[in-house]
C-alpha cells in the first residue's frame, strides 16, 4: 500500500472514532432516549413506566384468578369409573343396575426436595368413593427415601407412614387404574385386603440393573415390610394388643446376572417375577354371651404366592394365598381355625401400541394415543372353608380392555359364578365400565 493510500485510511479511522465519541456524549446526556432525533422528557418514561406497571397488574390479577395456589408443589390427579351390570337373570341379590363404583381425587407433591441426592419427603392424599357410600380418606400418608434415589445403579430403600394400600401379593396390591379386570379376585375381599391400613411399611431394592439406552432399570430383589393396625382403613388399633406385620419379595430373574449391572431391554424375560407374601397378625373375638369368657385374640394369618409375565404382547398372572383364621362357633362358645385357600389365573394379549415406548415417546399431538385391545381370560377360585368338601366358588371371566388413550380404557367382563357345593345354578353376568383418569 502507497504512503498516501495509509493516510487516507488513518484519517477515515480518526472520522469513525470522532464519529462514535460523539454519539457516545449524546447516549450519556439527559436526553437519553431519542426517537427521529426528539428527546424523550422524563414525564414520558414516567407514563411509560405507568403502562408497564398496569400490564403487569392486569397479569397478576388474571393469574391470581385463574391459577390454584398452594404452599408446596401439587400435582393433583383422579379417577371414574362409570358401570352397567346386566344379569342373565334378575333375583333379590341380581339386577340391572348403573353404577359409578369409584371416584376418586389424589393430591401428590413434595414437603422437602433433596436436589443432591433425592432424598425428598412427599405426600399422598386422596379421597374417594361410590355409590352406595359417602367420600372417605383413602391414601393419606408421608414417603421418605432413605437411600440416594438419584443413581440408577445403587440400591433403594424408602419408608411410607400413614394409610395405604396393603403390599401383599398382585391382586391386593394393585391401585384402581391398573387392575385388569372390573371386580377384584374373590379372596381380597374374603380375606381382608381389599381396604387400605395405617401403618409404617419400608420398600426397597438390592442388586439393580440397567439398560440405560431405553432408561429402564430393575432390581434382582424387591423387598417390603412393615407393621400395620391391621383394622381397615381410617380405624385406629384401639381393639387389639400388637399390630400386624406382613412382608413380601419379589425377584425379578432378568437381572440374575449381576456382574455388570447391564441387561438387555429386549430380553424375553422382561416382565417376568415372583413373588411371595406373609401377614401375621391378629382379631378380636366375643365369646360366651353370658360374659364368663368375654373377649379373647383370635389368629390371622395369610400366606401367598405370585408369579406373572407381563409384557407386550402376551402375559399372564397367577396367584395363590391361604388363609388361616380363628373365629367363634355359632354358639359363641368357643373358637376354632377355620381355613380358607384361593386362587386366580388370568391370561391376555395386547394387540396395539400403547405399551411399547417406541411408539409413546415419538412427536404427536397432544390428544393422541396408542389404541390397544387385550382380551384376556380368568380363572377365579375361593374356598372359604377348606374342611367342607366341594366349597369353592369359581368364576369363569372372559373380557376384552380398550386402551384408547393414555389414562383411559373400556372394558367388558362376561362372568359366569359356579357354586359348586350348593343347589344354585350357574349364574351369569356381563358387565361394562368406563374407566378414565386426569
């Protein structure tokens, strides 16, 4: 470059410094906002400000509004169910009948959240009922984890304190959304399971592992124990000495091989366990009318084995428990151990998507879902006294489920009840419910 060509590049660079030195005294003067070379005053960054300050007000009062607003985080959930029963025949104790069997509203959230290790102190709340019957508590309990829950690869371990839903086996166990047939096996009712308790129950794991492609993990060893009143839900145990114990295991075969702690997703034996659970525990019984012998403890004990496969497309349940309870004879006078044993087999196929995470997790609206179908087929046996010949009860069910969207499912059960000690003909049933959640 010429010697004259490098003067007239540092006289342009000594323009363009001149150049921005003064804008910079304009910016920095009062006059500092300018709009097509007009000061703004400070009246009008003063009515400016005013605006601001009435959007934000006018935000805040829709908000305010519009928005439930509680102390700690909530998340807050429910469920209907709507049902027709349709005998084949219409008795004193059968009918045509519409139901809502249940209705339920569940409050979730988080009292003290441990960002290092998870660690967190949650509540669950929830209030439910049917017709007939008036709202009641169902869950109302605290759930702590003891152990680091923020590593996939190291063992858990929580404890749950209050009213909760009792950890014995798969059928008694199960919430409301995830039972596959509309009513329960007989012997969760029969032998006491079907309500809820207070209590202290511990939950944990031991040997877990991974396939952290797909984020699932399993543990070897699920394992759970605890005491409860053993009196129902929203009772206190002001009628019995000791509380109840119970206890349950679960081992889940995929993760046998616990050298490395990696599986494989797509190994045939995802979805396979078994189970086992104990109850120990205890009843109150008034014997003698005449008060001579008054109230006296009476044995409850339960025994139970589970094994299922449950994975897309096919599975199947089976489950067994024994009962052993002490109860007065009709005179009142005296106690015997009358045995009880049941057990259910239940077998389906799931023909559609909305199981397989292929298919949940890819871009979609947000009303879309899978659609499945799952037939299945049930095998439902109870005896109530295993020392009377023939006593059991079974009921046959053929059903078929519609998933059609992600908390929402049709269901139709064909029951038909066989009495096999007893004079009664078999007796037939068809049941429809529509169940959803929010």
């Amino acid at each position: 470059m010429s010697r004259q060509g490098r003067k007239f590049g540092v006289l342009l660079l000594s323009v363009f410094l001149c150049s921005a030195v003064w804008a910079a005294d304009g910016l920095l003067s009062d006059s500092v906002l300018t709009n097509d070379e007009t000061p703004a005053t400070q009246e009008d960054i003063a009515t400016l400000r005013s605006e601001i300050q009435q959007v934000k007000d006018q935000f805040q009062r829709q908000y305010d509004s519009n928005t439930a607003a509680t102390q700690r985080s909530l998340r807050i959930s429910g469920i209907v169910q709507t049902k027709l029963t349709v005998p084949s025949e219409v008795t004193l104790n059968t009918y045509n009948s519409f139901q809502v069997p249940l209705a339920t509203l569940t409050f979730r959230g988080s009292l003290k959240k441990d960002y290092d290790d998870w660690r967190n102190l949650d509540y669950v709340l929830s209030v439910g009922g049917g017709n007939p019957g008036a709202p009641q508590f169902l869950d109302a309990y605290l759930n702590y984890n003891i152990l680091p829950a923020n590593q996939s690869d190291r063992s858990r371990l929580a404890v749950s304190f209050g009213q909760q839903t009792k950890p014995f086996g798969l059928e008694a166990s199960a919430l409301e959304d995830k039972k596959p047939v509309i009513n329960q096996a007989q012997f969760v009712a029969a032998t006491g399971f079907v309500a809820r308790d207070v209590g202290l129950i511990f939950k944990g794991d031991l040997f877990p592992s991974n396939d952290f492609g797909y984020g699932f993990r399993v543990p070897l060893l699920e394992y759970t124990a605890g005491v409860i009143n053993g009196n129902g839900f929203n009772q206190g145990g002001t009628n019995k000495d000791t509380f109840d114990s119970l206890g349950r295991i679960v081992i889940n075969p995929i993760a046998w091989n616990i050298g490395d702690g990696q599986i494989n997703y797509n190994d045939w034996l995802r979805g396979f366990s078994i189970g086992a659970s104990v109850y120990d525990g205890s009843s109150r019984l008034w014997l003698d009318p005449d008060k001579k012998s008054g109230i006296e403890t009476g044995v409850k004990r339960r025994s139970g084995f589970d094994i299922a496969y449950v994975r897309t497309p096919f599975g199947f349940t089976y489950e067994t428990i024994t009962g052993l309870d002490q109860v007065a004879t009709a005179s009142n006078t005296e106690k015997y151990d009358r045995k009880g044993k049941g057990d259910t087999l239940t077998l389906f196929w799931t023909i559609g998507e909305q199981f397989v995470n292929g298919y949940k997790n890819q871009s979609r609206s947000d009303d879309w879902w899978p659609l499945s179908w799952e037939p299945f087929v049930r095998i439902d046996n109870w005896n109530a006294d295993t020392e009377i010949d023939d006593n059991n009860i079974e009921i046959k069910t053929v059903g078929l489920n519609i998933f059609f969207a992600e908390t929402t499912k049709f269901q139709i059960n064909h029951n038909i009840k066989n009495h096999k000690a007893r004079d009664i003909k078999d007796q037939a049933e068809t049941i429809v419910q529509f169940q959803y959640g929010f």
